[in-house]
C-alpha cells in the first residue's frame, strides 16, 4: 500500500517520514538517509554521511569530498606555485573548496628530510602570504609567497565542502614536499671551437657536475656578433654538450655563452668567450692586405658604385613594393611605418594612407558592440563592380572635437599602412558625411580571448600553435616595419571563420576607466598601462620596443593554451608587478606542451635584449608545426 495513501491516523512506515502532526502524508526518505522505526519525523543519514547545519531536515545526506589530484608545483626561488586537479567524487554537493596547510620541515639537507618523514614539522609563521588565501579557496590554484631559502616544506592541501565541518573524519588531502632554491647546475665551462667554416661554427663545452642525483635536461647556448653588442642573442637548445651555428658571416667574431638546465631549472650563463669564422688569423690578415692592394686599384670605379647603390636603395625604401596578396616580396626593402602624427596635417595621413569611400555604397545591418569612440557595427559594403562582402564599422559619435576626430581617424592612417594575411584590413574610411566611420573586413569568430572561452577543450594543440604561428607572424611583419603595438592581448586579436588570427586595434589613444574590463594602471609617467601584458621596464620606464611586444606576445601565449583565462587570476595589478620583479613567471597551463612554456619564459626574460625576436618566434613554431612529436610532452607532474 502506498503509504502517502495510507489512514490518516497510521504511523509513518521505516524508509518514511513526516515533518510534523497533521493530514499531510509521508515521504520517502531522502538520498543516503533511512528510517528504522516508524512514526519517524525526519530521517538520520548512513554512516559515513552528514547533513549541513545549513540543509533543511528533509535534504538528501552528503559526504565530504574526496582528495584533490595530480598536484603541480612551479618554484622560483622562494615563491611556489600549486595547481591541482579537483576530485573525483565531490560527496554529493557542489560546494566545493580547498584549503591549503603549510609546514615547516627545517633546513635543507639530510636532517630537515628526516623530519618530514616522521611528521615532526611545524606549522609555517605568519610570515608567509597566499594569493588568493589560504583558505577558501574555490578554484585549483595557490601562489605562496615569502618561504625561507634552502628549506624543506610540506604542503597539504584539502578538500572541503559544507559536511567537512561536521564530519568525523579529517579532510581528504595530498601532500607535496617541497625544498626552496635548490641547487641549480653550475656555470658551464670548457666552452671552445671544435670546428669552422665560412659560415658555421661546431662548439663544445664540459658537463658540468650535479649534485644530489640531478640530471642535465638541456643546455641553452647564445650567440651575437662580437659588433653588435646591443643586438639580441640568438638562442640554440641542445640535448648534448655540443652544437653547431650556422648561417653565420664569413670572418666575423661571435660571442658564445652557455647554460645548463637540470629539474631545478637554468643555472648561470658561462663567461664571455669569443669565436671567429673562417678565414681568421694568418689567413685572414693576408686576404686583408690583398683586399687593401685590390681596393686601391679600383678606387675611383667603387666609389661611383657606392654612391649610384646609395641612390637606388633609397629610391627603393622610397617606392617598396607588395604584391598581390599583400606580402611584402623577399629581397625588397620592407617599408618603414610613417607615425601620422608627424603630418602637420593629420587629415593629410588619412588621405595618404587610407581610401575614401562612398557613404551610399555602405548598409549599416546591426551594432554589435561599442567603441571607444562610438558603437561598433556589422554592414555590408557594395563597391560598383566588385562583390559584396561583411565589413566590421567603428563610427564616432556626435558632438565630437577636433581632436577626437583626429585620434579616431589615426588608427585608419596606421591600418592603411599595412598589408599583411594576420593584420586586420582597412577597406576605408567615410569622412565626407555623418556620422565619420572607418570600414574594415569583418571577423566572424570576434575577440581570440572570448572566442578561446566560448570553445574551450575544442581545439587541438596544432590548431592553437596555428593561431600563435599567424600572430607571431602579424607580429614579425609589424617589427619588421619598426611598428610597436604597445597592446598586443588577446582580446585585441580577432579570429576569422576559418580560424585564422589577425593583430587589430592600433588606436593610439586608449580612454580606459579603472572599472573597465581591462583593469590598468596609471604609471608615474602618465597614461593608462594594461598591467597583466606588459613588460616591466615599460611599466616602469614607458620603454616600449618590439622587445616588450615580444613580452605580451608570451602572454598572449598563456592566454591561447588556457584557452581566455585571465593572466595571474585574481591577483591585483600590484601584487602582479611585485611577483614579476621578485622573477615570478605564469605556470605552463594545463596539458601545455613543455616546449611552448618554454617558450613563453624566453620572452617573459627580464633583460630585453634576451628575449627573442618575432623572427625567432615565427621560426621556432615553424619548426614545432612540422614536427608535430615534439608537442605530446608537457610538463610532468611532480609528485613529492
């Protein structure tokens, strides 16, 4: 007999219950809950399971969450970060959190390991910060800040939802053991010439000796012409104490220093040594003083070469040419950007560098957002005898100054200077009529960063080092043409229907409020800077180059492989400007291939001379792309 249906006056059977006297009828009991004697007014949960002081009687019974998985620690130095996996059984419930205890196992060495292992560690002072907390925490991730150097910690993290407080049992958890500052492996040395060429150099250097069982994971050798000290390095890995340079120039110095890498990561650079390519030596100076006897026989006839060659290369930086496809052709000067502001006329940089285009031929369809100076739109644009094609419209509101209109219409003039398959195109601009608007091709997938949010897991790693390899290469171009973005980010890439990735917003002046989306800060200098993607010596000395666009690039990196997570999370813009000068870099994201992270570290390097050029980038992804094996190894998980 079904007991909701049962004599008003008969007792609730074992497995029901009934909140109270009354008509009301009874109810089964809840999820992992029973009744052993009837008449019952709720029902007591099985053992092992617990309702929150803050469910109601007739909830179902929960239980706390199981241990956190597959912990991974990055250190630098004496800051560590832990990422983590959650669960595997959230007990039911889903509130779930973390919370992470710290203990302070003593001195590096024999000693601090032997009282890990007996659990004869105190709890870590008050010394020590976490971002975001301690405790609390709803997402797998910590950064600990201001541990001791050469120390032994155990980190244990728990889990925890609303039945952990009434439990009888401890909290799920995972401990890591962790020793700050380990060793890293010693300067390289022995570094020589083993062999040359015209063109090449064959270098080898001594192992060096590591200590506590390390192992030697890669050695990192850097090179640059001897003349050329301000110029920046270029990087070569090796599995092996040994390496050959090539395309090189002829009889000409190179500075070498190498590094080793071991778990604990890169040690020193080894001294300054210096290498020649062949001829050198006897050979070299014999061919100097023949050159010295040929030069003063042909003086006159070098000079008219010189100065007709001057003349031709400047008509050629004058009239560089593109073709077809809007690529820059190999061996043709590339052009150089022309900044608009140096027109004495802004109007005439407009007219110069961008098309003006008929207010009748454009269609207006929808707004699709709002920019800094007026909406954003989706039109159609029907020039006479060509097809009809989607343009993206930004339009400058009215009741506009001079100036405004000036700053509107400069990113047209910049825009209208490029030509290239991963730089947004300017189809024109509309000055003659209200409202004034610059027209440019439509980008069907919108902003890379909310495009990556909206398909996150959907790519695979080729597809995202195809997205990096086309800004790496808008990028390239850019440099090439001695263009600094000052804002590469990913929101500011946009992602066509077939996934290919174009650098946009060259606006130069950027009106950006401290509640916007894209938090800043106000440097000393003045002016608004996007904290989270720039590099320090442009936070802190306005200093931007190519070289700190290869920073945000690195960024823009993380930003791709997390697929739009917000660079340093929640930390403040503050907090992110004091990890980075105490050296601290973003972890590689979850299922990063090693050799990507690697990659962004290279361009997060604090000396900017250090970090790769867009060239280098373009090619090191080149390479990735067409071996394919060399992006299934991601960083291990280190278990302690």
């Amino acid at each position: 007999m079904n007991p909701q249906c049962s004599s008003l006056t008969a007792a609730c059977p074992s497995g029901h219950f009934k909140v109270g006297s009354g008509s009301g009828g009874c109810t089964s009991c809840p999820d992992k809950s029973n009744t052993r004697i009837p008449g019952s007014a709720y029902c007591p949960c099985l053992l092992g399971y617990d309702r929150a002081d803050s469910d109601p009687p007739h909830a179902a019974c929960t239980r706390p969450p199981s241990a956190p998985r597959h912990p991974v620690w990055q250190l630098n130095d004496t800051m560590v970060t832990l990422e983590w996996r959650e669960p595997l059984d959230r007990g039911g419930r889903g509130d779930l959190s973390y919370r992470l205890l710290c203990s302070d196992c003593g001195a590096a060495g024999a000693a601090g390991a032997a009282r890990a292992l007996v659990g004869s560690c105190s709890p870590c002072d008050d010394s020590i910060l976490y971002r975001p907390s301690q405790s609390g925490l709803t997402q797998p991730r910590i950064i600990i800040w201001g541990l001791r150097p050469q120390t032994n910690y155990i980190f244990t993290i728990q889990s925890l939802n609303a039945v952990s407080a009434v439990s009888q049992s401890e909290p799920a958890s995972i401990n890591i053991n962790i020793t700050t500052s380990r060793d890293v492996p010693p300067p390289i040395s022995g570094v020589k010439r083993a062999a040359a060429s015209e063109n090449s150099l064959s270098m080898k250097w001594n192992p060096p000796v590591l200590q506590n069982q390390h192992q030697v994971l890669e050695y990192q050798l850097r090179y640059r012409r001897l003349d050329d000290r301000e110029g920046l390095w270029e990087y070569l890995p090796s599995k092996s104490s040994s390496v050959v340079l090539t395309g090189l120039q002829r009889a000409t110095q190179y500075q070498v220093q190498v590094r080793a890498q071991s778990q604990a990561g890169y040690g020193s650079f080894s001294a300054l040594s210096s290498f020649s390519t062949l001829p050198d030596g006897a050979a070299h100076s014999q061919l100097v003083i023949t050159a010295v006897l040929v030069s003063m026989a042909m003086l006159l006839l070098v000079a008219a070469v010189t100065a007709g060659f001057i003349c031709y290369r400047k008509r050629r930086r004058r009239s560089a040419r593109t073709d077809k496809a809007g690529h820059y052709q190999m061996g043709q000067t590339m052009k150089v950007y022309i900044d608009p502001f140096t027109y004495e006329d802004p109007n005439e940089a407009v007219r110069e560098f961008a098309k003006e285009i008929d207010a009748s031929f454009v269609k207006i369809e929808e707004v699709i957002g709002a920019g800094e100076f007026g909406e954003v739109c989706r039109g159609r644009l029907r020039i006479p005898g060509r097809k009809e094609n989607y343009v993206a419209i930004k339009t400058l509101k009215g009741g506009y100054t001079e100036k405004q209109r000036r700053d509107f219409l400069s990113e047209a003039s910049i825009m209208g200077q490029f030509q290239h398959p991963n730089i947004i195109h300017l189809e024109g601009v509309i000055t003659t009529s209200c409202p004034v608007m610059i027209l440019t091709e439509f980008m069907e997938n919108g902003a890379l960063d909310s495009f990556l949010r909206m398909n996150d897991g959907q790519f695979t790693t080729i597809q995202l080092v195809g997205m990096l390899r086309g800004i790496a290469a808008g990028m390239k171009y850019l440099s090439d043409m001695s263009f600094v973005h000052r804002d590469l980010a990913a929101r500011n890439i946009l992602v066509n229907s077939n996934l290919v990735c174009k650098v946009s917003d060259f606006g130069l002046s950027r009106f950006l409020t401290e509640n916007s989306s894209d938090p800043t800060y106000t440097s000393s200098l003045g002016g608004k800077i996007p904290i989270r993607w720039t590099a320090p010596e442009a936070i802190a000395y306005r200093k931007f180059t190519s070289a700190s666009d290869v920073w945000s690039y690195g960024i823009v990196m993380w930003e791709v492989m997390s697929y739009g997570e917000r660079p340093y999370w929640d930390m403040s813009n503050q907090d992110v400007i004091n990890a980075i000068e105490q050296d601290y870099r973003l972890p590689p994201p979850p299922d990063c291939p090693a050799s990507l992270h690697a990659l962004m570290l290279d361009c997060w390097q604090k000396e900017r001379a250090n970090r790769p050029r867009f060239c280098d980038i373009v090619g090191g992804l080149d390479r990735l792309i067409r071996n394919p094996a060399s992006l299934k190894m991601t960083h291990p998980e280190l278990l302690r």
